[in-house]
C-alpha cells in the first residue's frame, strides 16, 4: 500500500545560474510554477504557496517531496532547497495535508475544511486509506455529492456518471459503482459544505486514517509497521493494529543508528517493561519516523514551543538537533479564533485565485492540469509561522516529552515529579509546554 505518485523524468533543476523551477502540485491536481533563487530556504517557498491559496490554517499542512533515496520527505524549512531536494530531478512538491486532527469541528475555516476533502479524495485514489466496501461508498458518494449536487434521476440513469469523476481508487466493480449511486441518492438536499464535512467525519473513523506505515522489525525480528498520529505511536501488523503507545504513557524517544526506542512510564500502564525497541532497515528511516514523532507529540500535545537556543558545543556535538517550530494546535487554534474575518465564500466553480477545480459537469468530463505561474519577481513572504524546523546529519538523537511548564534541562514525568538533570551529550530536549 503506497502512493502511486512517481518521481517525474529527470531534468536538471537548474533553469539558470543561479534559479531554481519548483512546481507545487496543489489538492486540485493544479500546478504552479515558480522560479525561486537557487539557496531558497524552504519557508519561504511554503509562505509563497499558502499566501496564493489565501490559506488561514497553514500549519496543517506541507510540502512533500520524493527524496533521493525515493522516500516520501516534508520540507524542511530551514534548509535550502539544493541541500535537501535530488540534484538532478525536476523540483516537484506536493502540498498535502501533514497533521490530521481527531475530528473536522476543530477545523474553524471552511476553506480548510475543503482542502482537508480533497486530501482524503488523493488518499483513497492512491490506495492510502484502505477500508470496508460499504465504507469506500460512502466516503465515495459525499464526494460526488460534493462535487455535483444532488442526484438527478433524468440525468444520472446508470453508473456512467461516477466513472467520470474519479473518486474510486482502480480497479472497481459494478457493484461498488451502484452502492455508490444509492448514497447518492439518499444525500438529496446536502449542501457542498456539509458533504464534506460528513465525508471527513466518516474518514476519521477509519482505522487508516492519516496513518503512513513504515516498515520495522521488533527486538525478535518479526515484521511490523508503525505510525504517528494525534493520538501517539501505533503498531501494526499489516494493516491492523495490535498496539498503541499514547502520549501518555511515553517518557522519552530515542534513535540510535537503526534502532527506535519508546521509553515508558514505569508505573500505571501495565506494559511488561519500560523501554520497548524497534529495528529499521536504514538510520535514515529510522532518524525520519524519529522527527515524524517529535512534530506529532509537539503539534498535538503541546500548549506551545519555546525557540530553542541554536549555539551548541564546540568541542563535543553529539545527537539530532532537530526541532518542531512552528505552531501547535492550540496555538493554531487561537491564532485563528483571534485573526478570523468573515470572508466572501470561495467560488468552487471557478479557477480564481485559490485554483479550485469547477463543480460543473462539463468541466469534470474533460479533465486536465491547470497551470499557474508564481510571480516572477521573488520576494519574501512575511507570515506569523516560523520555520518549522532544523536537521542534522546524526545517527542518534532523543526527545523527552516533558510536562506543563517544564524547561530545557529538567527532566519531568506526568506523576508531578521533578529532578534537575544536566544534558548529556546527544540527548534533545525540547523547550515545550505540554497538555
């Protein structure tokens, strides 16, 4: 089960000395072009795209690349594009969805509500949310509702019309098409908005929802996957879930080279012991589900992030220096409750300024790319995220999931209890106030 997007024709990016041709392929399947200077952090080319898209909400989503080793990556914003992106392949992102949050009523825009559809739209055509024949329907037919309005029975007289829009993954039968229609008709008289808003309320519940699997071993070699998401590390086997370590009940994460460790709580949780190892087959897969962990449980958990300091020593620099800087939900939360204006309800059917596809029949029976052309003079954008992050090259790195009001250098775990601790070398520390 993996994403059916594919690494373009190799090109060499550089379109001139000293410029870069990054394309963003949006939700829609629109793609803009931008010609960005060659050292470009990544932020600045995340600002650009969620400034076009009049986007309030932004810190749910990202930019997502195909790495060198054909990994699905995120931006890192504080890097430049060269030092992370492949050196001879055309610059392709995809803005995607990064954080799924338990339940759509958290989502305050309609906008974003939107975007959040249309990602669950690519997940079910590439395969990434696997789930019942009767839920696929269902999902399928908010989708259609969504997009064309109310079942016709003058117009729609057989399943014809449900293979034109494209919302079931390949291959399909007649029979899912039909279970599809008769959703349909049993929708008459919901509006786009709340079609999407039950379609995201329906995904939620799916076991696969906004999971990514990635492949590891346990201490004793069986295979396993494991995930992030709100809730905290999951474990599977397969597709199904045969654990999950919540937030609460992990002390600390740690890498070292291939091996991935959740420290537990020793008390309360009645795991038969406190640390529970993982293998991956690389350091770098495992250092990269390492920072997927470290940027759930700060999104997530956490009240807020406190800019780490960026001097470190000169004579010893052991483990990860990496951080989540960017807002947490709560933080993004109120930030929109406190900026939100009432705006002008976005055209659906029109390729204005957002680049959203056209609702209307005609145009969903020729389908085709948009494309989009960022401004040709670059300049920053100022938005009120910061970057979200920094990497290292190291092959070992910890993250301790501290308590309410807690500081770097403290160790704190969630019975009350707190012991002053020096850091020692390789260890990360975030400065964070968690729930």
């Amino acid at each position: 089960m993996t994403d059916s997007r594919k690494t373009p024709p190799t090109s060499p990016h550089r379109s001139s000395g000293k410029t870069l041709t990054v394309k963003v392929v949006l939700l829609d399947d629109t793609v803009n072009s931008f010609q960005v200077p060659a050292r470009l952090p990544g932020q600045e080319l995340f600002n650009a795209v969620v400034k076009k898209l009049k986007l309030l909400e932004v810190d749910y989503f990202d930019l997502e690349f195909l790495s060198r080793d054909g990994r699905q990556s995120w931006l890192e914003h504080e890097k430049t594009l060269p030092k992370q992106c492949p050196s001879t392949a055309e610059l392709i992102f995809y803005f995607s969805v990064k954080f799924y949050p338990p339940d759509p009523h958290l989502l305050e825009d309609e906008f974003t509500r939107f975007l959040f559809a249309l990602q669950i739209k690519r997940d079910l055509l590439n395969g990434l949310l696997p789930c019942s024949e009767n839920t696929l329907a269902l999902l399928a037919s908010y989708l259609v509702q969504a997009e064309i309005g109310d079942f016709l029975e003058d117009e729609y007289l057989d399943t014809l019309y449900l293979t034109q829009l494209k919302v079931l993954p390949q291959p399909y039968t007649d029979e899912l098409l039909f279970k599809v229609m008769e959703y349909h008709k049993a929708h008459l008289g919901l509006t786009p908005e709340d079609a999407e808003y039950s379609l995201l309320d329906t995904a939620r519940k799916v076991e696969l929802y906004g999971i990514r699997l990635h492949p590891a071993r346990d201490h004793e070699g069986l295979p396993l996957n494991l995930a992030v998401a709100h809730a905290g590390v999951l474990v599977f086997q397969g597709t199904a879930r045969i654990n999950t370590f919540s937030w609460a009940k992990i002390r600390k994460l740690s890498f070292k080279r291939k091996k991935f460790l959740v420290k537990l709580h020793p008390e309360g949780y009645n795991y038969f012991k406190d640390v529970v190892e993982f293998y991956f087959d690389s350091r770098d897969e495992c250092k990269h589900f390492w920072k997927k962990c470290i940027e759930h449980h700060t999104f997530f958990r956490c009240q807020g992030v406190k800019q780490a300091g960026k001097s470190r020593s000169k004579v010893v620099s052991k483990g990860s220096s990496f951080r989540y800087c960017g807002r947490t939900q709560k933080q993004l939360i109120e930030f929109v409750r406190e900026n939100y204006v009432k705006r002008p309800q976005f055209d659906r059917s029109s390729s204005g300024a957002r680049s959203l596809p056209s609702r209307s029949p005609a145009a969903r029976r020729a389908p085709h790319l948009q494309s989009g052309s960022g401004s040709g003079h670059w300049q920053q954008q100022q938005q009120n995220s910061s970057a979200r992050s920094a990497a290292s090259t190291s092959s070992a790195g910890s993250h301790v999931l501290l308590a309410a009001g807690a500081s770097a250098g403290v160790e704190v775990d969630f019975y009350g209890g707190q012991r002053s601790r020096t850091l020692p070398a390789g260890q990360h520390y975030l400065q964070v106030s968690c729930v």
